[in-house]
C-alpha cells in the first residue's frame, strides 16, 4: 500500500468516525433486565422509562406519544427524533388525569376526539393535536361495560375506531370472573361480547369545540340502529385490529388458565389464546360473515396442543370441550361455534395487534402469564393483503406462524424481571414502539437497512446483536458500523483502524 492510499484510507476511516460521531446518540437507557433479543433485521432501543404502567400508545397528528398509564390517566411525551432508534423524550406531561383509566385508546381526527376507557365506560375527550391537550370535561360515549372491581387481567376494555367506518367504535368487554363464567352464555348479558357502534349521533358537529350531548350508549342494551354484536363467547379480547386493506377487524382472546380434558387436568398445554376474525365492518351496524357468530366461550376452547388432549383427534386451532356428553362434545365444538384465526402459545396473553400499512404483517403484544413460561416477547404474523387474512392455515403452530422481533432471552426470570408488552404503536416515520407496563418503559424498533442483519439492541456499553436460530452472531457485529450510535463502539472502531495503520505501516 503506498503512503497516498494509506493517507487517503485514513482520510475516509475519519470522515466515517466524524459521521457517527455526529449520530452519536445522545441519551441511551440500559433495560436493568438481561438485554432482550432482537429480530433479524431490527434495530431496538429503550427510549423511556419510569412510567407508571405504560399500556396502549398511539402518535397524535402532531407527532406526540399518547400513552396510557394505567392507575394515573394519560400522557403526552414529545419526542426529540436523533434518527434512526435515537429518540429522546424532550418533555413528559399528563394530560389527563384519572385513576380509573388503565387500557384503551383511540383517536378521531374528525371531529378531533381522544377515545380512552375504565372498565366501565369509554370516555371521549375533545383534543387539541396543535396544543397537545384535551379541552372541556370529557363525555361519556359507552357505558355499562362492567365494574371497577375486577381483577386486574379482565378489567381492560379494548376500543378501535374503524379507519374504513366513519365514527364507528368497536368496544370489547370480557368476562367479569372466571368463576361466573356461565354468564357468559347468554349474549344479552353483555360479558365476553364484542360489540361495534355508531359515534356519528353523539355528535352534533365536526368541529374540535363541538359540543357534544352527555347521551351515551349502554354497552348491552344499545339500540340496533346504533350498535351490533361482532362476536361473543370470547373470555376476554385484550386486543382488537383492522385489517388496513380489507377492513377485517380482529380481537386477540385471552383463555382459561385452568384447562381440564376429560377430568384430566391439561392447563400446562392447553388451551390457547385465539386470534379471532370478526369480518368487515358493512357500516357500524352491518357485518360480513363470521362477524356476530359465537367463539366457544365457555363451552369450547382452541387447542394448543393435540398431543395433550389423550383419546381425541383434534389438531391445533379446533376446539375441544372440557367435557362430553350427548350435547356438548368436541364434535358440537366444531359444528356449532367459530374457530380461532390462529391459537397463540397458552396464556402467551396478547394485549394488541397493529397491522403494518400494507396489510401484509400484523405485530402481536404477548404479555405473558404469572407462572407459566409464555409469551412475553412481540411478534410478527405474515398476512395476505389481498384475502386480509394470516398466510398460515389455523392448523399452524406459534412457532411456527409468528416470529419474535423482541422478547426476553430468559423467560424462566419473567414475570419478575423482564419486560412484559401492552401497546403498539408506528410513527410516522414507520418506527414501531412498544410499551412494557411492568417494567414502566416503552421502546422503539426500527427495520435495519438490510433485512437479514443480525438483530442488535443500542445501549451504552455497545450496540449489542442478538443471537438467531439459524447463526450464532459473531462479536465482531457489534462493531458493524451501522450500529455505532454508542461511544464504546466508536472507540473500539477509531482503535482498530489506527491499529490496522501500525500493522501496514
Ligand atoms: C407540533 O405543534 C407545534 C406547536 O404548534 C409545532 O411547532 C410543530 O411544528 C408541530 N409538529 C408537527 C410534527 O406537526
Ligand atoms: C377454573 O377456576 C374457576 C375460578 O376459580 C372455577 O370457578 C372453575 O370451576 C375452574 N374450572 C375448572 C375447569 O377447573
Ligand atoms: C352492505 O350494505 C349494503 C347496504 O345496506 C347491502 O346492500 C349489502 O348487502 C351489505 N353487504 C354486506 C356484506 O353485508
Ligand atoms: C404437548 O403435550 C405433550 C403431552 O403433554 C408433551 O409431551 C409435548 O411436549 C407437548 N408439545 C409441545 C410442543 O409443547
Ligand atoms: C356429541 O353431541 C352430538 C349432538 O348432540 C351427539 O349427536 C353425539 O352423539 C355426541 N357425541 C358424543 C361422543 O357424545
Ligand atoms: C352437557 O354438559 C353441559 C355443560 O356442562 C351441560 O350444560 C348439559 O346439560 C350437558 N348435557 C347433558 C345431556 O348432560
Ligand atoms: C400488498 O402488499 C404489497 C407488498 O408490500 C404492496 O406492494 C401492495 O401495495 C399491497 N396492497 C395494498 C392494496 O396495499
Ligand atoms: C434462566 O433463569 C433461571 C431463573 O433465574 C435460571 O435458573 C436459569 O439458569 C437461567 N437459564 C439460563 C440459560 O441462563
């Protein structure tokens, strides 16, 4: 290598130490967790913490995070955008203060309304994006939807605004107790019941400042001129999505934890939780088929695992009765009641789905159970954009239809000491971000410019990449410069080119 070559090398070895020098990220937040791994082809920071029980996120027209936090009321976190996963949070406030609020969110451009729920009402506040506040008092807009006194699990009521419908809310109500569940058999009680309505009545203009009449529907009594069932015999729908193309809503049902097969206890196997189709929403009160049909619940649950269920001969994403008899048996389950989508992982808890904008990828918040090692991780779903609906057959296996993007490298340590996912959310810029209500943080992944790049995670101490199943990732990638947003890095990086020029030299 001549003296020229070698100059004009170093040259460019420190303009490229100058550029990420440059992006050097100017706060990063170590998880005080073991590291969590990250998907191929993803870049995942921590960008928040010591929030109080994050749950759904969403970014407002301005480009603010609204978060939920549970037991407090929600706030609005500014972020100062660095590139790439550097998101720096600039300024936190509450801007809605109330201890009932703990799940559901959901935004209305016009007229500019914030849609947030307790366990028994849905409240719609008028919201300035300009401002980043609400105005007013909120208005009561559903009510009847159960009780402050549930535990924790089935006190959250999911909503969804159709972006296809104007005005039209979907709402989901579980059941109250696992030791009532026969409650649920009966449509008309309003429990394990998922329902749409028509907002466009309660309001008397479009504008942000329009007052709106205090006349709020009754969850299970609401007129069918304004409201219809999209689906019941569902325990508890944590999540709801519609598909972006297609219009197809879905729920993500959270199952019994104490599953018995013929007086043979199989809770460690099955059942699953369900990814359940509701069809697409005609208007707020019209809905293709299997819209307004019935789950299972409680008579039938999906199975996870055949294998389990000795004597049967069912496969995964059937549904089994826990019981037989001449009425009620695996073969009614199949003939009279609607089959999951797809069966998640047992009590692998999904808490919300959110549908990349081509319709071709649906992520899922499993925030896994106390006690049994599943879940706790986010995944991605293959969709067809054209059908709306999960390229793999309901037959399919979670391990085999979803794969992680970011979940906890030891679950054996959760739910203590790990990060448990809620809420979802893209900004505008097509970042994915994800809140973890334990652990008080939310994060932010980002699709690295090659698809099949090592997973890494930025913290200070070094961009750190994940382990794949197919390759051990070799150290040398930490180094890969892409990732040098971290000091330690750089230095390393600046280090072994000055050691390259001694060696030539
Ligand atoms: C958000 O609102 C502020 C204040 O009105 C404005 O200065 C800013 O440009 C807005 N940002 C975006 C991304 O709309
Ligand atoms: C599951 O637990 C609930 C609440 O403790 C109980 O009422 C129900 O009978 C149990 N079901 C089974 C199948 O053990
Ligand atoms: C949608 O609504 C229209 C008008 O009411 C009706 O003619 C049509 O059959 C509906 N389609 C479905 C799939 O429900
Ligand atoms: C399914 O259950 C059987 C019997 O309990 C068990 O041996 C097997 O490991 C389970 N399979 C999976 C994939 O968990
Ligand atoms: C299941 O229920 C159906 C409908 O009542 C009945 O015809 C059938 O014999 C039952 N099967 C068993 C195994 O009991
Ligand atoms: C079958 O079991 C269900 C659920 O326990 C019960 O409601 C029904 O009465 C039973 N049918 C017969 C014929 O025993
Ligand atoms: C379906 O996905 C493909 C691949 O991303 C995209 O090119 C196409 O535009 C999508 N279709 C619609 C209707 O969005
Ligand atoms: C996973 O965590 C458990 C509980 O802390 C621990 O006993 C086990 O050794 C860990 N496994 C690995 C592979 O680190």
């Amino acid at each position: 290598m001549t003296f020229s070559k070698l100059l004009a090398a170093f040259t460019a070895a420190a303009l490229l130490s100058t550029v990420s020098a440059d992006s050097v990220c100017p706060t990063i937040l170590n998880p005080s967790y073991d590291y969590p791994i990250v998907g191929e082809g993803w870049t995942a920071q921590l960008i928040a913490s010591g929030l109080t029980s994050p749950r759904r996120l969403l970014f407002d027209s301005n480009g603010s995070l609204l978060v939920v936090e549970a037991g407090k009321g929600i706030a609005r976190l500014t972020l100062t955008d660095h590139g790439g996963t550097c998101l720096v949070v600039a300024d936190k406030t509450t801007i809605v203060s109330n201890t009932d609020l703990n799940h559901g969110l959901a935004l209305s451009t016009t007229p500019s309304i914030l849609l947030a729920s307790t366990a028994d009402v849905v409240y719609g506040y008028a919201y300035n994006a300009a401002s980043g506040t609400v105005v007013g008092s909120p208005k009561t807009l559903v009510e009847g939807t159960g009780s402050s006194g549930e535990s924790a699990d089935l006190a959250t009521r999911s909503i969804l605004l159709s972006q296809k419908q104007t005005l039209t809310l979907v709402v989901a109500r579980g059941i109250d107790s696992d030791s009532d569940d026969l409650a649920a058999i009966d449509e008309s009680a309003g429990l394990g019941v998922v329902r749409v309505f028509d907002l466009s009545s309660l309001y008397t203009t479009t504008s942000t400042s329009s007052v709106i009449p205090d006349n709020p529907f009754e969850f299970s009594t609401a007129s069918s001129s304004v409201s219809t069932i999209l689906g019941w015999g569902i325990r508890h729908a944590a999540g709801l999505a519609e598909h972006p193309v297609t219009g197809g809503i879905f729920s993500t049902e959270n199952s019994v934890a104490n599953a018995t097969y013929n007086g043979v206890d199989v809770h460690m196997t099955n059942p699953g939780d369900e990814l359940n189709y509701h069809g697409t929403l005609n208007s707020s009160v019209s809905v293709s088929s299997p819209g307004g049909s019935n789950y299972g619940y409680p008579r039938c649950f999906a199975v996870a695992n055949a294998t389990s269920l000795t004597g049967s001969s069912l496969s995964i994403g059937d549904q089994f009765s826990m019981t037989q008899n001449s009425t009620l048996n695996d073969t009614t389950c199949a003939a009279d009641y609607t089959p999951p989508t797809l069966t998640f992982g047992i009590h692998s808890s999904p808490q919300d789905l959110l549908f990349s904008s081509d319709g071709t990828t649906a992520y899922v918040a499993l925030h896994g159970s106390d006690g049994i090692e599943s879940g706790y991780a986010v995944g991605s779903i293959a969709f067809d954009n054209t059908t709306g609906l999960p390229t793999s057959a309901s037959s399919s296996s979670s391990a085999d239809f979803l794969t992680n993007i970011l979940s906890n490298k030891n679950i054996s340590k959760c739910p203590g000491n790990c990060f448990r996912p809620v809420g979802l959310a893209w900004d505008a810029a097509g970042r994915l971000y994800v809140s973890s209500d334990t652990t008080g943080e939310i994060y932010v992944l980002s699709r690295s410019s090659s698809s099949a790049s090592t997973g890494t995670l930025v913290t200070t101490t070094a961009s750190v990449a994940s382990p794949t199943a197919t390759a051990t990732a070799a150290a040398g990638n930490a180094a890969n410069s892409q990732f040098q947003h971290s000091t330690a890095v750089l230095g390393v990086a600046v280090a072994s080119i000055a050691m390259a020029l001694l060696i030539v030299v």
